[in-house]
C-alpha cells in the first residue's frame, strides 16, 4: 500500500533583479552544503513561511493595505520580504508615509543592527518594521510562478516566485551560515554555470532562469509578467528503468514539457 504524500510546506523567493551594462542581472546565493534541502545549490533567496508573517496580516500599519488584495495570499508576500532580508539584508520597505524606499544607507544600519537578531529568532521582523517606522513594499512584487515538489519526494515546498527590481544601492550578502556565497549575474550566465558543472541548480531554478533570459531588461521582465495569470506546476516524477523524467504544463510557459531528472 502507497503511503499519502506529504504535506508542501508554503514558502517565498524573490528573483531580485537589476539592470547592467549588458542586459540585467539577478542576486543568486550558493546554499550552505550542511543545509538539509538543496545543499550547496546556487539559488534565489527565500524560504518557508512561518506565524510571524501570518501575524503581521493583523497589523496594516507595517504594509500597504492596497496589498491585501492582491493574489497569492498576503503571507506569502509577506515571507517573501521577511526571507530576502534573512538571507541577503536587501531590505524592500519604504519610511511611514513615503513613496520612496528606504535608503541604502539607512537600510544598511538596519541590517547590521537587527540582521543576526532576527535569523537568531530574538526579535521579530514586525518589530524591525515598527521600531524603524518601516512599511513593506509589498506592491513591488511582481508574481512571477508558483512551483510545487512532486508528490513521490520527501521534502515538498508549495512556493510563489516572485520578480522585484532590487533597490538602488542595496548591494545584499550572504550570512554566511544557511549560504556560503553570493553573487550577481545574469539569468544566462547561471545557466551556463549550470551546464558546466560550476554551478548547481535545481530544477524550478534553471526552468525560471531560462524564462527569465528571454527578457531584455529589468522593465520589460517585470511587465511582461505583471498581470499575468500564473499556472501552478507540480511536476510528475516517472521512472523507465535508470531514466527518470519530470512532465510539467505546456500552459505554465516554460520551454518544454517533458526533462530529464538528475536530482535526488
């Protein structure tokens, strides 16, 4: 008898993006290899959603109430933020009352003071917000997929990608604990890090760089995906002798539907 599959864990990652001499690049980030899920994999920043983001649905003063009504649910944008300044200290929030983002300068001193602090669980990231007199930019988050593990793996993720222009001067750096590097490059660059063994990417990684690069520039990544109805794709594992395959929607936009499997 088959067993049920387990629980997708809901999480965020944000693409956060920035225009270069030569088209745009991404920040990327190679994950610790003791991390139990894709150790040692170059990807985007992110992760699980947790109470704390839930909690702060109960306090608009820390986000745009126009934002409550926009889709995936709130918690996810919400960890999106919360997660991208874990694990890179890009902040995306705006001073109370303003329509600019916070400076780079003041974002920095934020970092350095409550960084650690919150990665450690010893202060929460609502309260970064309100003793900072912060707002979430939750408006610049621009839904970008939503991918779900497959059923037959252990470990499974219900997780929304995101698209954000990252803001002027926020440069972000590993912590150094969950990821050990990271990196600015284009979408073409860490597919062909991929394709030559420097770097590892997984799966819903590669399929989204490789979407992404077809973009020119920061602008029109981000319109072109604004609006635009997002298909869920939980790919299907199959197996014919040594030769496994993942099949995922034609209609979810990516450049096939049918690949090989390598991950474990």
């Amino acid at each position: 008898m088959s067993s049920e599959p387990s629980a997708a864990r809901p999480a965020s990652t944000i693409l956060l993006l920035r225009d270069g001499a030569d088209g745009f690049d991404v920040f990327m980030m190679v994950r610790h290899y003791q991390i139990e899920f894709a150790s040692g994999a170059l990807v985007f920043p992110g992760g699980s959603v947790d109470a704390a983001d839930g909690d702060i649905i109960a306090r608009p003063e820390l986000f745009a109430s126009a934002a409550a009504d926009c889709e995936p649910a709130l918690e996810f944008r919400i960890a999106a933020i919360r997660e991208t300044f874990e694990e890179s200290g890009i902040l995306l929030a705006r001073p109370r009352g303003s329509d600019q983002l916070v400076a780079a300068s003041r974002a920095a001193e934020i970092e350095a003071s409550h960084r650690t602090a919150l990665c450690e669980g010893k202060i929460s990231f609502a309260e970064i917000l309100a003793d900072n007199q912060l707002v979430m930019a939750l408006d610049l988050l621009v839904p970008y997929a939503r991918w779900i593990t497959p059923e037959k793996l252990p470990k499974r993720f219900d997780t929304w990608f995101f698209l954000a222009e990252a803001p002027p001067e926020q440069l972000g750096m590993h912590d150094g604990k969950e990821s050990t590097d990271s990196i600015w490059l284009s979408p073409n660059e860490a597919i062909e890090g991929g394709e030559s063994g420097r770097f590892t990417l997984p799966f819903p990684t590669t399929r989204n760089l490789i979407r992404l690069g077809k973009q020119p520039s920061v602008r029109q990544a981000l319109e072109a995906s604004r609006g635009q109805p997002i298909v869920t794709v939980m790919p299907i594992l199959s197996r014919d002798g040594d030769k496994r395959t993942l099949r995922i929607p034609a209609e979810a936009g990516y450049d096939g539907e049918v690949f090989e499997f390598t991950g474990s």
